[in-house]
C-alpha cells in the first residue's frame, strides 16, 4: 500500500491525500500522514491521472511513498 504526499509549487506547503472528491473535482487534504488514505499500487495510477484530470498538478508536485 501507497500514500499520496502533496507539495505546493509556490508555498512548499506539504500534506497528503485524504481523499478524492469526484463530485468537486478535488482532493482532500491533511496535513497528518496517518490520516491520509492508502491506496494499493494498482490504484494510484488512477488516482494520479484523476488529480491531473483536475488540474490539480497546476499547483501542486505529487509523490507516492510506501504507507
């Protein structure tokens, strides 16, 4: 299993994925790796191309680290 850590291009903020939000076309953020959810290595390429499907890569670096 996988996380999904964020980093904003312009501030250097960082957090992680807590979810996805289809309906906002989103994610969700939090700032406590343990609250972030995991995702098997299958899924977060999905996940990934739905983050940029978004835009959400516009502002934001994505990185999978092991859970």
């Amino acid at each position: 299993m996988v996380k999904i850590k964020w980093t904003n291009k312009y501030s250097n903020e960082t957090g992680y994925v807590a979810a996805i939000s289809n309906k906002e076309k989103c994610f969700i953020n939090t700032f406590e790796e343990s609250e972030a959810k995991a995702y098997s290595e299958k899924a977060v390429k999905g996940i990934l191309t739905r983050l940029e499907s978004f835009h959400e890569t516009d502002d934001n670096v994505f990185e999978v680290i092991e859970a």
